[in-house]
C-alpha cells in the first residue's frame, strides 16, 4: 500500500505541475482538476503513512504498541495477546477459491460503474463549456481537455483497480493458501476506500464488505486473501464470529 500512496502521491503532483503550466499558458481550467489533484497528493500521503502494521518490527515494542491501540481492551489482556499476534497461512480449497472470484467480480463491476462515471462527468463538462463559449476559438481545446481529464481519470481509477485488487486476486487463485491473521486491528478509510490495519500487514480491503463489523473491533482473527485482499471472515478476541463472506466454511 505504501507503493500505491507513493504513485498517488507522484500523479498528483505532475497534475499540479502540467495544471499550473496550462494555467500559466493562457488556459482557465477551473476549479475540478486543481480539486482531483489536491485529493491524489492528499491520499497518497496518508497511504504511505499508514501503509504498515500496527505492531512494531521490533519484539520488544510489541506490548507497548498493542496496549496504545486496543484502548477499549484491558491493557492486561492486550499485553498477553500481543505475544500470540501473527498470520498463519491455510490451505485454499476450490470452495473458498470460488468465493473469493464471485466477491472480486461485484468488486470489479462497481469499479467500472465509477470509472464510467468519471468518464461521463469529464465530457459533459466538456461540451457544457464548449456550448458556453460558442462564440470563442477555444472552444475546441475546452471540449478536448474536459474530456481528455475525465478519459484519464476513470483509465485511471481502472487501472489503479487491477493493478492492486482484480490481478492480485488472480494471483490468489492460482495459489494454494490464504491468510488469518490474529492481532490488533483497526479499520482506516481513505479515497473512499477501507484500508484494514493489522498487526503485522496494513493493505486496501477489496471493496467495503466486512469494513462495518470489522470496524467495531480492537482486536480479531481476520481471514483473507493474500494479494487481492478479499475479506472472507472476522472474529473478535473471544472468538465470537462478527462477519463472514457468503459461501465461506472458515477451517479450524
């Protein structure tokens, strides 16, 4: 994840800079690409700040980090679970495998309908202020630049999606195991998205199933794909199920 905040961070920032050479040019762009550059940089920062564990690298910091984080949770019992925190791996059998490709792919729809969206809004403002500044000679490069930033961004939002969810998954089922991991944990939502923080791994939950539950919890046991991070099932720390993907037969 922090890769990903690192690349939001960059394109925001060339945004900025080929947005101000326009401007400087004689272009009036308006108020929508200055908005969309400011929350990529802004994004960005905060995923590549928060793209990490919850529990330090160092084992003589894991209770002290563990008890700052489960403030709901008594300091005694964080202290000892925090020396049972880790992920374990499990065989992936075909059943669990199906559930993962059936969540990715409502995932990916809902992906496109927002990238069609983006795309649809660039060239409506496009043609709006072609239609306004009929009269001008700029019109043409108004209706080819609205568009073109609307185009570039659901390419974008497209292609940010398979690169981080729908080609990891495929990555997941070629595999032959998937993850629990037990710990602290807590639940960070960014560019609309829920980024699940755990005690050793920190990544962007494929789509919000699960965010709701898992946000109630200070410490679990999550199960979950290892690239494409589908959310298959969650306990609390006394072993209470809280959510569970449908299809889903948790092992052990």
């Amino acid at each position: 994840m922090r890769i990903v905040g690192w690349l939001m961070l960059i394109v925001g920032i060339l945004f900025v800079v080929l947005f101000g050479l326009a401007a400087m040019g004689g272009g009036h762009l308006g108020f929508t690409p200055w908005l969309v550059s400011v929350f990529l940089i802004l994004s960005g920062w905060r995923m590549r700040n928060l793209g990490k564990g919850i529990l330090p690298s160092q084992p003589g910091a894991a209770n002290s980090a563990a008890a700052g984080v489960a403030g709901a949770v008594a300091q005694g019992q964080v202290a000892t679970s925090a020396q049972t925190a880790g992920t374990i791996e499990i065989p992936l059998t075909p059943e669990i495998a199906a559930c993962i490709a059936r969540q990715s792919s409502r995932n990916l729809r809902n992906v496109r309908y927002v990238a069609f969206a983006f795309a649809v809004l660039g060239i409506g403002a496009g043609i709006v202020t072609y239609i306004i500044n009929r009269g001008s000679d700029q019109r043409w490069i108004f209706l080819g630049m609205f568009s073109g930033i609307g185009i570039l961004s659901a390419a974008m939002i497209y292609g940010i999606s398979w690169l981080t969810t729908q080609r990891p998954v495929r990555r997941d089922l070629r595999g032959n195991s998937y993850l629990r991991t037990t710990g602290p944990l807590e639940i960070v939502y960014v560019s609309g998205g829920a980024m699940l923080r755990l005690a050793d791994k920190s990544f962007m939950m494929n789509g919000r199933e699960g965010s709701r539950e898992l946000s109630k919890l200070n410490w679990g046991r999550v199960d979950y794909s290892p690239h494409g991070h589908v959310i298959l099932g969650a306990w609390s720390q006394d072993g209470q199920m809280v959510y569970c993907l449908a299809g889903y037969t948790p092992a052990g």
